[in-house]
C-alpha cells in the first residue's frame, strides 16, 4: 500500500489585512518576510511535516515550486541540507507550472510504488507576486506544503490518479518577469480552469468507477474564491465536500495551494474517508487518496495548517511589505557600501555548521558547544565530540541587542543570544519579532532564513523566532 505516511505545512507569521495601513482592503494573505523565500518557506515545511520520524529513513526528496531562488542551481539539495537528510539520496526539481506540487507527488508516489525508493519527501512552496494593489496580488498567499511518501504506515492510501495535459497560456511569468501576467479573465476562466478541470475529474472518476457524491473531501486549485466557488459547483460537489480553500486568511499560495488543502483536510479527516486533490496549470491533475486506521494513532505535525493560520501577526503598513519585496527601495540603500560577495568555498566547507546547524557534544562531560571546536571549553577533552543538531531545539533569548544603524531591511537588527534546551548557544539575528515582545528569557525556535543576495548567490543560515504554538484541533473518527 503506497500513499501519504506524514504530512506539514508552513504559513509565514505576517498577514496583510483590515488592520494594515495602505491596504485597502479587508481581503487577508499570507506574507513570507524580507528574509523567506520558497526554499526557506519549504524547509519550514519540511520540519513540520518530519516531526518525531526518522530521517534516515528518507531515500529522496522533490523540491516544487514556480518561485524557486536558483534558475540553475538544484533547490533540493538545499532543502536536503537544511532538514539533516542523509547523502545518499535522490533529489530533484519540479517547476514551471502551478501544478508542479501534483506533478512531484505523482512523481514520489511511482517511485515509491516501483520500489526505487522506501519513502521520498515531498515539498512544495511559492511566494508569488502580483503587480502592486492588484486582484493577483490581493488573492495571492505565501506558503508551503511537506508530505512522506511511504508504503508503510501509511494514514492516506493513493487509490489513483487521473492527468491531462492542455498548452494554456492564461497565466505565466517569463524570467525577467518579476510580477504574473494574466490574459483576458473570461477566456482564462471559461477556456482555461473551467474547461480542463471538469474534463480531468470526469477522466478520474470514470477510470475509478466513482461520483463526486463518494468524495469525502476536495481539496481543489482556484486563482481565487469566487472562481474557487463556481468550480467547485461546476464540479458536482456540495459544500460540505470542499475543503476550506484558506481565501481570506492565508490566499492563492500558487504550487503549493492545492497540496495545503490537502494536508489541511488530513487534520480534520475521518478514517475511510476518499480525499482528492484538484490542480489546475497547463492541465490538470487529479490524485485520490483514502484516509487508513493508522491516521488515527499517527504523528500529528507540529504546527500544521491550522496551527499555521492561528499563529498570524498583522503586518502595521503596505509600505513594509512593499519594502520586504523591493518594489519600494529604501532611500539610504545607494548610500551605503555594497555588501561583500559570499565565499562559495567557505559556505561549502561550513555547511554542517551554517546550512544543518550542527553543534558539538562532547562525549566524556555532554557539554554542548556551537560552533563546533576540537577542544571541549568545559572539560578539556581534545577531538572527543559528536555532532548534534540544534536546529529543531528550543531555547530562550539569553541577551539581546537592537542595531538601528546597520541597515537592516527591517530596522532595527534584533541580535540574540540563544541558550537551547539541552545545552548549546548560539548568536544569531531575529526576525519575525515585535519590538515590544522581545525580552530576556523569551521561548524562540530557530528558522532557515536568508541572510542576503549577493552576485546571485543566495547566502541562507539560521535565525532566532518567536516560538509559535498550534492551534487546536478536532481529532479525527
């Protein structure tokens, strides 16, 4: 039986929304911050989604995205790096459509089916962008989406799949494009999503000898929710059946919106139940999955969709969020030096220490030190430590500074020191903060962010954040 064995998900803290000045409109989306991006955002996912599971048991990874940071550079490897996943595994890119996240579950599900792989992560993450104050950009979300893709324990067994493939160019972005174009709304609607939709789901139910009624829940793509809502009727479904599209809260989170319905409704589904995915881009792809006994005593995710849109801060201005994108540039940014040119060389040769955030044990007194040394500072001991990752650990502001000269993006530079559960310290930046919570003692986590673009390297290390708590939610039956 090969399906979904675990799932995650990220949604950044920051809303735009009624409370956000310059907005103008009461329209809420997910916001990724100055220093996040789809890898950043997908690592955070991927996290998520790992919680309590064995990583070496890993034997791929498929990183899709329309936004990826590199146009030649492989993305999963990053991500791989980021989460502690082992060497030995197969990693790969899937983007250019908006049904990549379909297109690289279909992908691990076959792989796994044909036994090349034991389980292959699944992360899929987009920050796409809309020209300013338009009807992409108020529709538009940031977000991620992580599945395990295993045939043992199994909580969602894959009963098929249907795809079709249509050359449709309703919406696209070229790469010097740094906003989506769009063509005429009723022909991308009624040639485009309301045409091919329908024609994959009828493919998928007649190949599966089912209606729409025996759908438990649909997690169905839409560019926003009134086309959202007329599909799904179009569809055959009832209310009830669709999933909770997250208009209003979180947005069109590209790529990843249909995989985010999905692990959405695996937080709230009943055993037994048939779910669907619906993607739409250049075709369509309809995958089933039905919920097994095992969802029930499973590993919840750590946060999870829920707990993601719970954990949300309102973002005080448009011009902030304006800023984190560049569409607005600070008024100093040409009086300031030009930032030095990361060393390839060095982020290769301090990987573990930067990118896996590796610390050091040492094996005769347990102290916990980072960055890694040869000599133990509590007890001496030379070249007698294990590596140990302190990414996922929590910890608490011991010290902090606040820097309004340095010429952050987002003024003033919050610098921490982090005391982690278990031993270890770290220096390190916040972000994600309000000023007025900052505070000795205060519970952080750390996050993968980047650190700055320089000669078209992205220079990622990790960063101190508030800690986020989930939300509740209804236990499955």
């Amino acid at each position: 039986m090969t399906g979904i064995a675990a799932y995650g998900a990220y949604i950044p803290r920051y809303r735009l929304g009624a409370e956000t000045s310059g907005w103008n409109s009461r329209q809420e989306r997910a916001v990724a911050n100055f220093d996040e991006d789809s890898v950043t955002m997908g690592v955070a996912a991927g996290i998520d989604c790992l919680t309590g599971r064995d990583r070496s048991r890993i034997d791929g990874i498929i990183f899709a995205s329309t936004t990826p940071p590199y146009a030649e550079k492989q993305c999963a490897a990053i991500v791989a790096a980021a989460l502690d996943l082992r060497q030995d595994i197969f990693a790969t890119d899937v983007t250019n459509v908006l049904r990549a996240g379909t297109n690289a579950l279909k992908s691990a599900l076959d792989a796994v089916a044909a036994g090349s792989a034991g389980e292959v992560l699944v992360v899929v993450a987009d920050s796409r962008q809309g020209p300013p104050r338009g009807e992409t950009e108020r529709a538009s979300g940031d977000g991620a989406a992580a599945f395990v893709i295993s045939s043992d324990g199994v909580i969602a067994e894959h009963v098929g799949s249907h795809s079709i493939t249509d050359n449709m160019l309703d919406v696209w972005r070229t790469p010097g494009d740094p906003f989506v174009r769009t063509w005429e709304d009723r022909f991308a609607t009624e040639e485009g999503i309301e045409r091919i939709v329908p024609e994959a789901l009828e493919g998928y139910c007649r190949r599966h000898d089912i209606t729409p009624a025996d759908v438990a829940k649909a997690a169905i793509y839409a560019p926003d929710a009134r086309r959202h809502a007329r599909l799904a009727r179009q569809l055959g479904f009832a209310e009830s059946q669709v999933q909770e599209p997250l208009f209003g809260a979180v947005g069109n989170t590209g790529a990843a919106f249909a995989p985010m319905l999905l692990a959405s409704a695996l937080e709230t589904s009943g055993l037994g139940k048939l779910l669907l995915v619906i993607s739409y881009g250049d075709g369509s792809d309809v995958l089933g999955f039905r919920t097994t006994p095992s969802l029930a005593a499973a590993q919840r995710p750590a946060m999870g969709v829920s707990g993601w849109v719970a954990a949300r801060q309102a973002l005080d201005s448009y011009e902030t969020y304006a800023r984190w994108r560049e569409v607005w540039t600070l008024d100093d940014a040409s009086r300031r030096p030009a930032a030095a040119s990361p060393s390839v060389s060095a982020l290769w040769r301090e990987g573990d220490k930067n990118v896996r955030l590796y610390g050091a044990r040492c094996r005769a007194c347990g102290y916990v030190q980072y960055p890694p040394q040869r000599v133990c500072v509590e007890c001496r001991s030379v070249d007698n430590s294990e590596p140990v990752r302190l990414s996922e650990k929590p910890g608490e502001v011991f010290t902090y500074s606040m820097d309004y000269i340095a010429g952050a993006v987002d003024t003033p530079l919050v610098v921490t020191v982090v005391d982690f559960e278990g031993g270890g310290r770290v220096l390190c930046m916040m972000t994600d903060r309000e000023l007025d919570e900052v505070r000795v003692g205060m519970p952080v986590e750390m996050s993968f962010r980047k650190l700055r673009v320089v000669n078209g390297i992205h220079n990622y290390y990790w960063k101190a954040i508030p800690r986020r708590t989930p939300a509740p939610v209804a236990v499955p039956t």
